[in-house]
C-alpha cells in the first residue's frame, strides 16, 4: 500500500485529510509482519531555486516520519529514502509516497 500526501505551494503541514489518510496505512501496517517497515519518499518540484525545493521535500518527509513517531510506530521501522538529496522532482507535484515494504 502507497499514500501520496500531497502539499500546498510552501506549504509543510499535517491536514486532517492527510492524517486520516497516514492512519489508514498505519492500521495496514499493524496487520502485517513485523518485519514490515514504512518507506517516506520526498517529491520535490521544479519551481523555485533547488536547493530551497531539496530542502522543504525533506523537510516535509520529516514531518510524516515524527508523526508516524508520535503514533508510536517505531524509529527502526521507518525509513526516509534519499533524504540528504530529495532529488527526485515530478514537476509541479509537492508530495511525499509513503508506503509499506514487507
């Protein structure tokens, strides 16, 4: 399972669609395996300087990855892919995939 957490323009905040959205994959995961683990992959986009476009998509993945913290899934079982570069841009889209890897 993959959710697609969209953001507004310079937005990086959690809705409460967007957080629905996250529990509902949360209480996919709690059926599964242990040895499942929640992958966090941040999209950025391709309108502004890239650096600051790197920066607010791992920001962005940040937030998910502490609220999936808070909900008390554990450190080890959550992943950020490429945070250090968040290079993967997908033009106007503001977007961080989560998904479940077993």
């Amino acid at each position: 399972p993959t959710a697609g957490v969209l953001y507004g323009k310079e937005r990086c905040d959690l809705n409460p669609e967007t957080k629905a959205l996250l529990q509902e994959l949360i209480d996919v995961y709690n059926t599964l395996d242990k040895s499942a683990v929640i992958l966090i992959e941040p999209y950025s986009n391709d309108t502004s300087d890239k650096e600051y476009n790197q920066a607010i998509a791992v920001e962005r993945a940040n937030l998910v990855r502490n609220w999936l913290y808070y909900k008390q899934i554990p450190a080890k079982k959550v992943k950020v892919v490429c945070p250090c570069k968040a290079s993967k841009i997908d033009g106007n889209k503001r977007r961080v995939n989560v998904s479940i890897a077993e």
